[in-house]
C-alpha cells in the first residue's frame, strides 16, 4: 500500500493507495497525526507493515505542520525500512521540508 501525506496545511491529506482522507488537524497534528494514521490504516483492514512506500508533500508550507510532518514520515520510513519519495518522484533517504522562504525572525527586544 502506498501513503501520501500532506500537513503543509492546516488541512492534513492523506492518500492510501486509491482513497483520500482529509482532516482538519488545526492544532491537534502533532498529538493525532499517528493515531489519523492508524485508524485509516484499520479502516482499510491494513497494519502499518502493509505500507510498501511513503510520499511526502515537502513544501512549500506551514512550518510546524512540515516539521511535523517530516519527522512522522521520515521515522516511518526509516523504522519499516520502505521506500521515502518527496513530491517530486523523487526516492529520497531523508525528508527535508521546504518552507517557500527563509526563516523570519525578529530583532531582540533588548
């Protein structure tokens, strides 16, 4: 079975082979994301040893729900030992999370 995911959003996608989930995560992603997981992995009478393959859509997008994210699938991948693609196609061994700019961070206060 192949997973896709999506937490570049406040709206978190995630594709099980042929089917499409979509749940409005907010700011519950980093409690619930393993257990959205898991219980669309039940629905479908499958275990995480079914997944066969992991994409990850990498950005541009939300900084925290990227970072979390990232860390959900690249564990994912490196701890069933699958394959780990980005949006692109592209086999990688490590998702780096593209934020679609730099990094903004403000003048000390002092």
């Amino acid at each position: 079975m192949k997973l896709y995911l999506d937490t570049s959003t406040p709206t978190t996608i995630l594709k099980l082979d042929d089917k499409t989930y979509e749940w409005e995560s907010g700011r519950d992603l980093a409690e619930n994301l393993l257990n959205f997981i898991r219980e669309k992995l039940e629905e479908n009478n499958k275990t995480w040893q079914d997944i066969t393959e992991i994409t990850f859509m990498s950005g541009p997008g939300s900084f925290t729900g990227l970072r979390i994210g990232a860390a959900v699938i690249n564990t994912l991948a490196h701890e069933l030992n699958i394959p780990l693609k980005n949006h692109k196609g592209e086999t990688v061994t490590i998702i780096l999370p593209d934020y679609g700019r730099g990094a903004n961070i403000s003048s000390p206060r002092k």
